[in-house]
C-alpha cells in the first residue's frame, strides 16, 4: 500500500517569510497528488492537484503555489506568507486511472504564521 | 460554495447508534468515501462505496447511498468513546479528484 511522507509535523514562521511543504509518496507510481487545507480544525478545503509530474491545476486563487518535480514528489510554497495562510495542509494521495478506490493521507503540517 | 455538504456536529450517548447524513452533487461521483479524523491527526479512510451500490456493511459501519437524491449516510451501530472524531464525506469525481464536505464533529457522551 502508499505511504506517504509529509514534513514538517509543525512549523511556526513570521509573517513575509517563504514557505516550503513537501510531500514525498511510496509503494505506488504516477499517482493523483492533492494539497488540502483544514482551517481551524474543521472544513477540507482542496488547494492544488496534480495528475503528473509538471501538471499542477489549482483549486483556489491564493497566496500558495505547488509543484511536481518528480512522479512522487509534491511541494507547497509561497514567497511571502500572509497571517490567513495559518492552518493544517494535508497532503494526500491516490491511484491514478478510473478504478481508485482509496486516498491515503499525510500526517499533515500544521502552519501558524504570526 | 461546496459541493458536499454535511452537518458540522452529532452529539450521542455510549452504545447508540450514530447517523452521519452527507449530500453531494456530481451525479458522475464513481466512489463515495467515509473518512475519521482524530485530533491533531491526518485522515483515516474509514469505508468507501461504489456509486451502483445502495449499501455497504462492515462489522459497525453501516453505509447507506440513495444515488436519485445524491445523499449518502453512515451509520455506526453501538458508538463508543474511541468514535468520537470528525467524520468526512468526499466523492470521487470522473478523473479522481477528491471533493470533500467540511466535516461532522461526532462527540460522544457517557
């Protein structure tokens, strides 16, 4: 089954300060990558999903951007975080093609921007 | 605004049975997923539903799926305290993403 690798567990930066999440997946290959948000502990918000690597479609205009510079890499960034980019940024997983049947989770960051 | 939908809280006493209700709205939806999450945790796929079933049981989890009205429930039979957690509905839409409701915070009381 996939595993994904998501780091760091938490992280506190200062407001104006870039931003870098990464994600990395094993036990499966050219998988559907996804960024999500919960804010406040509550409400998945979907931020980016990818189909392949350099194929990054965003779900929400923001403050965020992501990239895939390999099939099982996923990262997260900005240039210059905002106090609103504050919250919990899980990173998930799941088979590409038609017959998925499963998404499998990060552990998650949680971000506090102060 | 979202296109799965859900009650944010459920309040149930130890060894009742709870029922999330979830609505979503791509009638193309293949599968519809359950999904746990514990405090400060990511989230556990609790259960999963192909969209040409009406139902699907393991051991307590009971998952209902009326695909005319696109509304899917999961029942859990004799909750307990380790239940308590906010339960997510998410479809899969045709290419695989994944579209989820903000959450069902399940608290359960003695």
């Amino acid at each position: 089954s996939q595993t994904i690798h998501q780091w760091p567990a938490t992280l506190v930066q200062p407001v104006g300060s870039p931003l870098s999440l990464e994600c990395t997946v094993e036990g499966t290959s050219n998988p559907n990558l996804y960024w999500y948000r919960q804010a406040a502990g509550r409400g998945l918000q979907l931020l980016f999903y990818s189909v392949g690597i350099g194929q990054i479609s965003s779900e929400v205009p923001q403050n965020l951007s992501a990239s895939r510079p390999q099939d099982r890499q996923f990262i997260l960034s900005s240039k210059k975080l905002l106090l609103s980019d504050s919250g919990f940024y899980l990173c998930a997983c799941s088979k590409s093609g038609y017959m998925n049947t499963e998404a499998f989770f990060g552990q998650g960051t949680r971000l506090t921007v102060v | 605004g979202e296109d799965v939908e859900q009650s944010l809280f459920l309040s149930v006493r130890e060894g009742d049975s709870s029922v999330i209700n979830c609505t979503y709205t791509d009638s193309s939806s293949t599968y519809l997923y359950w999904y746990k999450q514990e405090p400060g945790a990511g989230l556990q796929l609790l259960t999963y539903i192909f969209s040409n079933m009406d139902m699907k049981q393991d051991q307590r989890l009971t998952v209902l799926l009326n695909k005319k009205d696109k509304h899917l429930s999961l029942r859990i039979a004799d909750t307990q305290t380790g239940d308590s957690a906010i339960y997510f509905c998410a479809e899969r839409t045709s290419w695989g993403k994944l579209q989820f409701g903000a959450g069902t915070q399940v608290v359960v009381t003695p």
